[in-house]
C-alpha cells in the first residue's frame, strides 16, 4: 500500500465554520451525560406567542446570512419559518415568525470549534435577558431568552445519534466497516476495541477485546499507546496508525495492519516508526485522510508542548 505523507495544517475554512446555508441542529451543553438526560435538542415553535422547547430529537435550522452585519444569522425551521423575539424586556419568549426581520437576527458566537452562544441582536438595550437560554435536567424545558446558554453546533450531514459505550474510551476513534457494523478504539495498551452493529438512538458499544496481536516491533514496544486510528484501505487490508512512547521519552508514530479488522487481528507491525522528520518533542495524534483522487495522507502533531515549546 502506497501512502503518502504530509505535513498538518491550519486552514481558514473547517466543516464547523458557521456559515450562510449551512443547515444544524442545537443541543444545549449539559453537564450531564446523555442518556441520563436526554431533552437537550432545541425544538422550535411553530407558533408566535408560544415558547421553544427542549426535546429528544429537536429540529435543524438552515443558517441565513443578514447582510452587513458580521456574525448574525436568521435561523430558518424546517417549516419555513424563522425563529424569533420580541424586543422589549416584557416577555422572554423565543418563539418562530413567518418572515425574517429585525426581530429574527440573532447573532451567533463561537465558545469553542463545536460550540456557541445565541444573541437576540435586536433586544431592547435595558434587558437582562437577551440570550437563547434552556437548562437540562427539567425534562421539556423551555427554551426563552436569559442569560448566555452554549449550544452544540451539529453539522446535518448525517442524523445526529447519541451513542454510548461501557467503559472509559480516551481519544475515542469510531468508524463505519465494510460489513455494515461499527467499532471504535481506544487509547491504551493493546488498544480497547469496542463494538455495535448498528447505529441507533439505544445503541450502547460492547467492548469485545482488543485490537493488537502478536508481537509488537520496537517502536510498538512501550504499551503507552496514544491516539489508534483505522482505515480500510483496500479488501483485506486494514491499516492502523497510532504512536507509542519510545526509551527516550518521546512518542513517535507507526503502522499497524490486519487482513481482518477483528479485535487482535492487527499483528502486521511496521519495523521502524514512520520517519516524519524526528522532532525532539515526538509525533503524536496521527491521523488518515483518504483524499478524493486515492491518495492516502498521514496528518500527525508533533508533541512540543512535552518540551515546553508554544
């Protein structure tokens, strides 16, 4: 197998970028974990005067560009219409109008990469309450103007599910296997391999084994493995990469195959990590991109803040 590395880096534009057109859905952060708090998807009213809800499946909105203003947005339902405010202080309703207008700007700011905050830009000046608000934890709350809530930003490219497993999976990588099931994988010693198969608002991965076998090359040796990624790269060929802790402190990366893609089956090692220029803090967090035309890319981090370097 061919494949061809490169070097990672910063892009303007990500797939998580707001943007005009872009149509998502907004889960309210929580402090709890899903499921056991499950009415966390915004659901917009379909009604002026009647208040939005928190639900278990809530529905999307299609981001509309407001013109010369940076950052602000009308959000359109799926019925078409828009959601909306009221710009006095006497009512915190956040409900849904047939028509975008001043009150149906909302600006939006990003808190981190996957998450954001709802202004009602057009609220009167005097009012305490001028943020898209809902609190886990009540069941259907409503969802009203108050104080700053982050949402969840979700891309809807695909139904967003809520998936969980039984057990503690640091730097989770899941994917989809030509048979039709999933699996996912784990940082740690032989790697955790957990596994369902199929997607479903019940799903709960099990974990069954893990994904190395055999005897790992030197650079594989440590068991202080981070970050496991998997790709199918042809029939029978299932390519792993993931980096291990080498004698002298550092992480560098390496691959790992298997003809099968089952727990253990990943024996083929490497003989040496992949040389991806030796930087003194390590390689870690490698990742495989498939690009259009066929070509397979390595993207990987190098660990400078091991060695105090910005």
């Amino acid at each position: 197998m061919r494949v061809t590395l490169c070097l990672a880096v910063a892009v303007a534009v990500t797939p998580y970028d707001l943007h005009d057109g872009l149509s998502l859905k907004l889960e309210v952060k929580c402090g709890a974990q899903w499921p056991q708090d499950p009415y966390r998807l915004f659901s917009p009213s379909g009604q002026p005067g009647t208040t939005s809800s928190l639900q278990k499946d809530g529905g999307s909105f299609v981001l509309q560009v407001v013109p010369g203003k940076e950052d602000v947005y009308y959000l359109k339902t799926e019925a078409g219409r828009f959601l909306s405010y009221t710009a006095d202080c006497g009512t915190t309703v956040v409900d849904s109008w047939p028509e975008a207008g001043g009150n149906q700007q909302f600006k939006l700011a990003k808190t981190s990469q996957f998450t954001a905050t709802l202004e009602a830009l057009n609220v009167d000046a005097s009012c305490k309450s001028r943020f898209v608000s809902g609190a886990c934890g009540a069941g259907q709350a409503e969802v009203r103007l108050g104080s700053a809530t982050e949402f969840f930003t979700h891309i809807q490219a695909t139904k967003l599910q809520h998936v969980v497993n039984t057990g503690g999976c640091p730097d989770p990588f899941a994917w989809r296997r030509s048979n039709g099931s999933y699996s996912l994988i784990c940082t740690g010693g032989d790697l955790p391999f957990w596994s369902a198969p199929a997607l479903h608002s019940s799903t709960v991965l099990q974990q069954v084994g893990a994904a190395l076998g055999g005897t790992p090359a030197g650079w594989a040796s440590n068991g202080a493995r981070w970050a496991p990624e998997v790709l199918e790269a042809a029939p029978g060929v299932d390519v792993m990469v993931v980096c291990d802790q080498q004698s002298t402190g550092e992480h560098r990366v390496g691959w790992v195959k298997s003809s099968t893609g089952e727990p253990g089956s990943f024996t083929e090692y490497s003989p040496q990590a992949l040389d991806l220029g030796g930087q003194p803090g390590g390689d870690i967090d490698p990742h495989l991109f498939r690009d259009a035309d066929g070509s397979t890319y390595v993207v990987w981090k190098t660990d400078d803040n091991r060695i105090n370097l910005p």
